[in-house]
C-alpha cells in the first residue's frame, strides 16, 4: 500500500461494501441536486481504499483501454465506444469525469461490464494506468493547457514518457505520430494525417512543440495541420515524424455539418462519413479507429461505428429550443478553440455570437490563454457579442482589442441573461451559436435541462 | 507620432498570450492618433540601439527560455545602449528573469541574463501560481502569476509594486517586480496591459518620450469602462485566492 492509503478506522472494508455504500452516495449525490454524482462515489471509494479501483478494474473480463489527449478525449473516447459497443458492454466515463475518482465512479456503476473504456484526464494519466494495468494506451495530443493546473506542457510530456516506459510489453500504445512529443514515445501503432490538401499555411500563432524534442532546432513542417500536428522533420538531426499504422487520407471537409476520409488501417482501407465537421474530428475518428483495431475491431465494425456516432456531450451539440437551435462549442484552450473558431469560420461565419468565460479550476483560474486564441477570423461576420461567465470583461476586452467595434459587445455575466439575450436576437428558424468554457457549459446544460429542452447530462451520460 | 517596438522572440517567449500585451499598446497609441510599428526580433537578429522606442519579452516555459538565453546574453551591449539612451522596456515572467543576471533553472542549468536589472533568479520546488495585486506608483496593477523562479532584487534596488495578494518576486519580500526608469519587469501576466490601461498608458507615454526626445506626453483619455470592469474582477480574484498553493 502507498504511504497515502488511508485505512478506514483501521479496518479492512470488504469491495462489495464499499461498492454499495459508493452507490448509495451517487444515489444521494442526485437526489440533493449536486450534480450528476459522477464524481463523488468515486471520491468517497477512492478515499475508503485506493486499491479498490486496481480490484473493480481487474474484474473486467475484457480489461480496460484509456484515452488522454489535451484536446479531444471525449470525443475519441465516445468514438471508440460507438466502435466497439456491438461488441462489448462497455464501462465508459462518458461524462468526462476523468480524474481517478470519475474512472473509481464508472468502475462501480457498470456492473456486467466486460470491457472499462476510460478517457482520462492528462495529468491523472500515469496513476490511472498505475491502477488499472490497461491492454490498450491511446495518447492524442499536448497542448498547452491551464498552466496553472498542469505546469507546462514538457512536465506533462515527461510524466507521459515515465508512464509509457513502466508499462508492461503486452500493453498496446497507440500514440498521434503528428504530435512531436507524443509521437516521440515508444508506441506499436502510430495514426496521423496524411493530406497536405487540408493543411495549414503556416504554424498558428500559440504553435506549441515548435521545437525538436531531441536537439531544439524548429522543425520544418510539410504540412501543419492542427496546431503543432502535422508532418514535421528537424533538419539538424533529423527527428521526423515516425510512420503512420493508421492515417486519413483524401479528406473532405463540409463546413459546419460533417466531414468524410479515407481511413487507412494496417491490413485495408475504408471510406469514413462523420457526422461532425473539422479537422480535429478526423484525429478523433482515427485515434478511435487506431485503438478499437488494438482491441480487436474489424476495418467494417470501425468503418460503421464512426458513421453511426453523434456529436459528444457539449461538444458539437444541437440543442432544439422552440424553434430555433443552439449549438453549443466547448472552448477550452487554445488549440481546440482555434479549430472551433475555424470551423464555424468554414461554414459561414456567425453574425451573433454568445461566448461564456468562466475561471473555475476545470476552466483554468488564468484566463490569458484567451490572447493566444485567434478569435479574428470571427470579427468579419460579427454583428454583434454577447460575453459572459465570471470573466466576462476579459472575454469583452479580448475581442475589443481584437478590433471588434465597442458597440457591438455586450457584457453579461449571467450565463442565463446571456443566453436568453442571445435567444432574442436569434431569428425565428435561426441558430446560436454558443461557445462556453468547461464549468460554464456545464451550466449552460443545467439551464437547458432546468427548462426542460434537454435531459440533464448525468441521464444522458448513462 | 511613429512609435516603435521591438518585440523580442515572439516565436520563443509568448506562453502568457504576450501579444495581448503588443495589442493594448498598438490600439491605445492608434486611438490618440499614434502608429505603433512592431518589429519582431528572433534568435540572431541584431539590435540597433537607436531604432526602437520599445522592447518587449515576454514570457516562455523553461525549454524555450533556456533556446534564447544564450542568444539573448549576446543583446546586452545594444540593448544596454538602448536604455542609457532613454528607450523604455517591459519583460513579463521568463523576460524579466532574463532582464537580471541570471536564472538558475528547475534542474540545475544557469541561464545568463544580460544584466540590465539588478537582481538575480533561482528556481524553487514549488511554483507560484495564482491571482496577483500589486501597489505601484502607476496605480494598483492586477494579474496572474505561475513561476518557480524567486527573483531577489539587490539591496536598493527599486521593485515595481508591493504585493497586495500574491506572491511577488519570491513569495516573501512583499516586492513584485523590478523597475529603473522606463525600464520594466515583471511576473504580472495576464495579459498585463489590458486590465490595466493606465500603466499601459504610462509606457506608451515613456516610448512617445524617447522618440521625441522630450518628456512623457499626457495622453488624451479613454473610455476605459470594459478595462475598469475586468480590473475589479482580476483584483477581487487575488483578494479571495492569491498568494496560496
């Protein structure tokens, strides 16, 4: 046992006790509004005994697999999960509680689960596979990330490394090869992109890994395509990025509405129709595609799971609200706000937009990485903003030095005002677009569901 | 008025969105009818001490800093050129560790500074991060900070602000910052300029000095009410949780 094990009152508690009362606590956690009770069973369990999610996870049959990734885990994880759900019941955080204690929550509520299907938080990634001994390892991507709560971004990649290195050989790792730091790690299957049609111009302005992993020198890209991921090789030494295992070619991206590829796996291809637009969706799609062929997934199964699945919780969502629409655009870094920005962009810029800034410890407390955001593409279309969240002033100043006309903000701090406002100047048969950060989406959902338009996450999560 | 900026490795140092920081400046001097023209400054390019008003560094995580030192340490000479000639500078976090004389890192490298502050760094087990408040002659300044390095300044040696919630330089002293002159740094980010328009002003006013050659102008005033608003909010935050682990 760790020197943290806390022994309840000196006595060993038997698992199926701590499971029920675990339970119980989710029941509770409900019925007094706290929330989804997605995370406090897990907590209390965690605290009564750490080893008991090692034993909940060990009695799996089919053993578990885990996703991290800065950007994009819950909606590889949910991919993977439409993938593989013909084949296995399946225990999946699909809430996104992703900390030990949300992975100890899901373990207790899927009982008869045969297979744990666990995204996982980045910094929580090395004591959850500590734990859970996964056959499976899929590593998306690293971003610069609330700073304040990760460190920087080569502490994470170091973390990372030390975790991958003390796996056991038969773990599969399934690791983005156009991530620099990422593609660096020992992995069996490496996935990327492969079309230079759709890449960038140029690195963005926030670009992070710029840099040779091995001697520092900027890599020269062949194609960027989200951020620093792409095709990249340092003409020093001569660090590239390793070869694809699985890759998307001939990509076809249809603004706001979806996107279709050629998925490359080891042994066939097959055409992919997602239903989500943007690049970064298509490096969901894969990452899915690479560790469900990890688990055992045939080409057919992957090919028709990924055409089958829909939009993740909160991110992509369609939320009807009489007889307009809401779409609501999880913004979170500056990375995955970039792609946002650049899809919404793709499919015809919004002339109103309501955008929500909160400084929760799952938002980040620091909110320069708002800066880092190219939000200018927006300004062209933009008729009018309407900022909220606590730090709705920030939010305000960020678009109007971006050189967005005073006039046409409008701060409300209110998530609700904000959204009611934002209804108003909805036209009839419209749609809003909404782009909250994490806590204030989740709010935004409560508010949704309080006005009955939508089940609340945690039913919907089931 | 033609006001010019050097901004010194944006490509490296620009982890806290620095270029919020530039954006301030560039619409502030536009909106009192000044052009500000910024020139980026990378690894090799040459200062010319007398072509900019204006140097600003920003802030880089350990790797990219420990990139530029090296390169920067060689600037010393032009760069000191610069500021005995009235030209003005801020350096947020990693810059202004840079701006002393030097910086011991998390895992023991020495990076040099160029020596233009009188102080010096040395990284520490646990990072400061969090909500920040200072006191300073330009008005309260308001922030975020997130650095391992505690900077200690030299005996006499001017800090920018005393800490109001926070942390500061090195936890303990109760100083944030350094100043001499017009020249600035600092670990407040942020970005620093947008939620604090009157320091921004202030070193608008010193750039528009060296290039007249005269003193700092009054600058016509401006509706700073968004600015004001996102101040309260960022001072009200370190008052709740600045300055804790």
């Amino acid at each position: 046992m760790s020197p943290r094990t806390v022994t309840f009152a000196g006595v060993h508690v038997p698992l199926a006790f701590e499971v029920a009362a675990a339970r119980a606590v989710a029941g509770l956690s409900r019925l007094v509004g706290a929330g989804g009770g997605t995370t406090v069973p897990g907590k209390l369990l965690s605290t009564l005994d750490p080893g008991a999610v090692d034993r909940l996870a060990a009695r799996l049959p089919a053993g578990t697999a885990t996703i991290s990734a800065t950007n994009g885990k819950t909606t590889t994880a949910a991919m993977a999960a439409e993938i593989l759900r013909p084949r296995f019941r399946l225990a999946h955080n699909r809430s996104g509680a992703n900390l030990l204690s949300g992975v100890a929550s899901t373990l207790l509520a899927a009982g008869g689960a045969e297979l744990g299907l666990l995204e996982v938080d980045e910094a929580a990634l090395p004591e959850v596979i500590r734990r859970v001994h996964p056959r499976a390892v899929c590593l998306g991507n690293l971003f610069r990330d609330q700073l304040d709560r990760y460190g920087e971004l080569e502490l994470v990649a170091e973390r990372w490394r030390a975790a991958v290195d003390a796996l056991p050989r038969e773990t599969v790792v399934v690791a983005n090869a156009d991530d620099p730091q990422v593609g660096d790690l020992p992995a069996q299957i490496h996935f990327g992109l492969d079309d230079p049609r759709v890449a960038r111009p140029a690195l963005q302005h926030a670009a992070d890994s710029k840099y040779c992993v091995r001697c520092g020198t900027p890599y020269v890209y062949s194609a960027a395509y989200v951020g620093h991921l792409g095709d990249y090789r340092c003409g020093t030494c001569g660090h590239a990025r390793p070869a694809l295992d699985v890759a998307a070619r001939a990509i076809e991206l249809h603004g706001l509405e979806r996107v279709s590829f050629d998925l490359q796996l080891p042994d066939a291809t097959r055409h992919v129709e997602l239903e989500l637009p943007g690049l970064y969706n298509v490096y969901n799609a894969i990452g899915a595609a690479a560790l469900t062929h990890a688990l055992g997934a045939s080409p057919d199964e992957i090919a028709a799971g990924l055409a089958r699945f829909r939009a993740a919780f909160g991110r992509f969502e369609r939320i009807a609200v009489g007889d307009k629409t809401l779409l609501l655009l999880l913004i979170k870094n500056p990375a995955g706000a970039n792609e946002v920005v650049r899809t919404l962009v793709d499919g015809g810029a919004p002339h109103l937009a309501v955008v929500a800034l909160n400084d929760a410890i799952a938002d980040g407390r620091d909110v320069s990485w708002i800066w880092d955001v190219d939000f200018e593409p927006l300004l062209d279309g933009l008729d009018r903003l309407v900022a909220s969240g606590d730090r709705a002033g920030e939010l305000a100043l960020r678009f109007k030095y971006g050189g967005l006309d005073e006039e046409s903000i409008e701060v409300e701090p209110s998530l609700e005002h904000a959204l009611d406002r934002g209804l108003e100047l909805t036209p009839a048969g419209g749609e809003l677009v909404v782009l909250p950060t994490y806590t204030a989406m989740l709010a935004l959902q409560r508010i949704v569901a309080a006005r009955g338009l939508a089940p609340p996450y945690w039913e919907r999560a089931a | 008025m033609n006001v010019r900026v050097a901004h010194l490795y944006p490509d490296y140092l620009n982890i806290y969105a620095d270029r919020g920081n530039i954006a301030v400046l560039v619409k502030r001097a536009a909106w009192r009818g000044h052009d500000l023209e910024v020139t980026a400054i990378d690894m090799r390019g040459p200062i010319d001490p007398g072509a900019y008003d204006l140097y600003y560094l920003g802030g880089g995580q350990d790797r990219e800093q420990l990139l530029v030192a090296p390169d920067f340490a060689a600037k010393a000479d032009p760069l000191r050129e610069a500021v005995d000639g009235g030209a003005a500078v801020l350096a947020v976090c990693g810059g202004y560790q840079l701006l002393g004389r030097g910086y011991r890192g998390f895992h023991g490298e020495d990076m040099p500074g160029v020596g233009l502050l009188p102080l010096e760094t040395v990284a520490g087990d646990r990072r400061m991060i969090g909500d920040v408040l200072i006191d300073t002659e330009m008005g309260p300044l308001a922030g975020f900070e997130n650095h391992a390095g505690r900077t200690h300044l030299d005996p006499g040696a001017e800090p920018l602000g005393r800490v109001v919630s926070g942390f500061g330089n090195d936890g303990e002293s109760g100083f944030e910052g350094c100043r001499m002159g017009r020249v600035v740094g600092t670990y407040l980010h942020g970005p620093l300029l947008p939620r604090n328009p009157r320091f921004a002003d202030w070193l608008l006013a010193q750039a528009l000095a060296h290039r007249t050659g005269g003193e700092p102008p009054e600058l016509a005033p401006l509706d700073d009410e968004l600015e004001s608003e996102a101040h309260a909010v960022s001072s009200a935050r370190a008052r709740t949780r600045g300055g804790t682990y």
